[in-house]
C-alpha cells in the first residue's frame, strides 16, 4: 500500500537488535549535556565510537542542557562533546543540528568548528525514497501557551542579539533564572498540556503532504501511527537520554527505535 504521493507505507513490528553499526541514518535528540552529568557524555561519546559505517547524524534538538552563545563553549565546559561531533565529521558522516528550546543559540560558529550543518525547524528530508519532516518538536505542543510565547520572544533577533551582547557570566546567570522557572513550572503544568497537539500534527502533515514526522523534546519515545481516509501517518518520538542512550537508526531494511531495553521496528514491507 503507497500514500497518495506513491511512497511506501510500512508495516510496524517488534525489533530487539540494539546494534546501530549496520545503520546508515542515525537520529538523537534531548541528550542535555553539561557538566553535571558526566554520565551522559561518556555514554554519547561512545555510541559516537559505535556508530561504524554511517552515512549521516542528525541531532534533532537540546544536544545541550543550555547554550549561552558559541562564544561560550569552553565556559560551559563543552569542548568535548565538539570534539566528539568534530571527528565523525572527520571521517566522513554527514552531522546535521536543529536547535532545540534549550540550545536555540547554537550558531554558524559552532558549526563551523565541529563540521556540522545546521536545519531550519522544520525540515523536510527524504530517505530510501520516502520524505519525513524533521523538527525539534516544541512547535508541535500548542496547548503550552506560555513555552510558545517564550519561544516566539527567544528567538526573535533583537532578543538574541541583546543577550549576545552582554557578558558570558551576565548570560549564564539569566540562563539559570530562565531554567529555574521552567523547571518549576514543570511541576505544575499537566503532562497533557506539555505533549504535543494531535491538531496540530496532523495540519502541519496536511500542508505539507507527507506521512512520517521525527521529533524529539517531549521525552516519551515511541512511533505513533494512524489512518486518515484510509492513509496511514507515522509521528516518531525520540527519547531522552536520561536512563542511557536512545535513537532511531534508518536504513535500506527499515527505521528502529530503541530506548533502553525497549525498541519497535518499521520495515519497508508494504501493508
């Protein structure tokens, strides 16, 4: 069965193979690096060394816990995760950045110094003959009025070229205030409100005509799939790295989402 753009749909199946070696594609997002959590960068660096023969990464959003400005890596202390980046782009793979809510200030100069390229949010690439859109995910969670008014002020030009203005220490300690207040917000905002709007979803797949969407932010990896008119939609949910290393790895078989012990596969079977 082929959507009405004569792409192959997918049939969805249970995978437990954890390897991404033979992967071509790999996508992560929200792994929230910083220097508190030690953990979490010694386990992305090595899946970065696991990844083997890859063709291209995409870090679809919030690779840092916050980002001051690429003026302030080393403050940060993240110098080692660009190095990590900097040497698979060395060897060939194609690394790709959407910037997330919490590292919307990632910038040319980052890229430049790591080999990256950097994706507008959203994209839309294709792969093995089928597009997907590709986006952070925080677009999707309409229903949080107060995220979109922060994220409609933060990455307003005039916003960010002020705060680049001003010191890295001056930048830092508005960081933490900003990340206060949304942690504390979190704890009274309903898990509902925070997860992404299924009107939302399906008149941004509407108006683009295509099927398959990748997102991160919300934390809660799955592939969600279902049928309008009798055409199919796949929204595929990054996690977090939280409890250890999470992705999806798309090649010539079909797509894999693992997160911890659990993973779901998608073959290009037709159904």
């Amino acid at each position: 069965m082929t959507n009405k753009n004569g792409q192959s749909q997918f049939s969805l199946l249970q995978h437990n193979n954890q390897s991404v070696v033979s992967s071509s594609i790999i996508f992560i997002s929200d792994l929230h690096l910083t220097t508190q959590a030690p953990d979490i960068l010694f386990n992305f660096r090595n899946f970065a060394e696991s990844l083997g023969n890859i063709s291209s990464l995409y870090i679809l959003g919030d690779l840092f816990e916050y980002w001051l400005g690429d003026d302030a890596s080393e403050t940060l202390g993240h110098q080692e995760v660009e190095k990590v980046i900097q040497k698979l782009s060395e060897i060939g793979v194609k690394v790709y950045f959407i910037p997330g809510n919490r590292d919307f200030l990632v910038g040319e100069q980052f890229a430049s110094r790591t080999g990256t390229k950097i994706l507008k949010d959203p994209t839309i690439h294709e792969f093995f003959g089928v597009k997907f859109l590709l986006l952070h995910g925080d677009t999707l969670c309409t229903d949080d009025k107060q995220h979109q008014q922060f994220r409609s002020t933060v990455n307003s030009a005039e916003w960010q070229t002020k705060f680049l203005e001003k010191s890295i220490s001056e930048r830092d300690l508005l960081a933490k205030s900003i990340r206060f207040r949304s942690d504390e917000k979190k704890r009274y905002t309903s898990s509902e409100i925070m997860d992404v709007s299924q009107n939302t979803v399906d008149t941004l797949f509407s108006s683009t005509n295509i099927n398959f969407m990748i997102h991160g932010h919300t934390h809660r990896p799955r592939i969600h799939k279902w049928e309008i008119n009798n055409e199919q939609f796949f929204r595929i949910v990054l996690g977090d790295w939280s409890n250890g290393p999470s992705w999806l790895s798309i090649s010539h078989t079909g797509m894999s989402l693992h997160h911890g012990q659990n993973s779901e596969f998608i073959s290009y079977e037709e159904t």
